[in-house]
C-alpha cells in the first residue's frame, strides 16, 4: 500500500515537471507512476525541444532541428549550419516578453 502511495507521487511531481517543461504531463505522469524514481529522473533530464535552436534546409526550406544530419523532409545532407536560427521558445518570448 505504501509503495502505491509512492507510485502516486511520483506520478504527480513527474506530470507537474513535465506540464512546466510544455511536454506530455499526462503520458509523463504515467510513466512516473510506474517507474517513481526513473521517471522523474527522465522528466528532469528530458530536454525542451522548443528551446532547441533551429536552422532550415537549403533544398526545400522547411526548418529543422540544429542537430539533425538529414532533413526530415526531403533528405538532403544537411551541413553545419553558419547561421542558426532562434529556438521556438526564444522567439515566443520576444513575442511576448511578458510571458
Ligand atoms: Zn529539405
């Protein structure tokens, strides 16, 4: 009884970081429950794709993560870019300062 009482939790801190870092709280949450200690190590290890930097691809344009080799799109090997481009959170936050 005690060690669902933990599940429980754990399930609930895993979610709240989850629902704070703007991912899955619910699938989080689960898997704080099941794994209490793991996966509130995870949660906290799990980086915000949103903060990510960015750059676009050459060939067709479309916008990917800095670190992908591969452009999800349409395939084309992607250098390292000279110019970056802000992360998605970076620019919602000079859009809304306030936030
Ligand atoms: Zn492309």
């Amino acid at each position: 009884m005690i060690y669902l009482t933990v599940c429980v939790l754990f399930g609930v801190a895993t979610s709240m970081v989850a629902r704070a870092k703007g991912t899955s709280w619910l699938l989080w949450g689960l898997i704080g429950a099941i794994f209490p200690v793991l996966g509130l190590v995870g949660v906290l290890l799990f980086r915000r794709e949103t903060e990510e930097l960015r750059r676009q691809c050459p060939s067709c344009g479309r916008v990917c993560m800095i670190y992908d080799a591969l452009c999800t799109r349409c395939g084309t090997e992607l250098e390292f870019p000279e110019v970056a481009i802000e992360s998605s959170a970076d620019a919602a936050h000079r859009a809304h300062p306030a936030t």
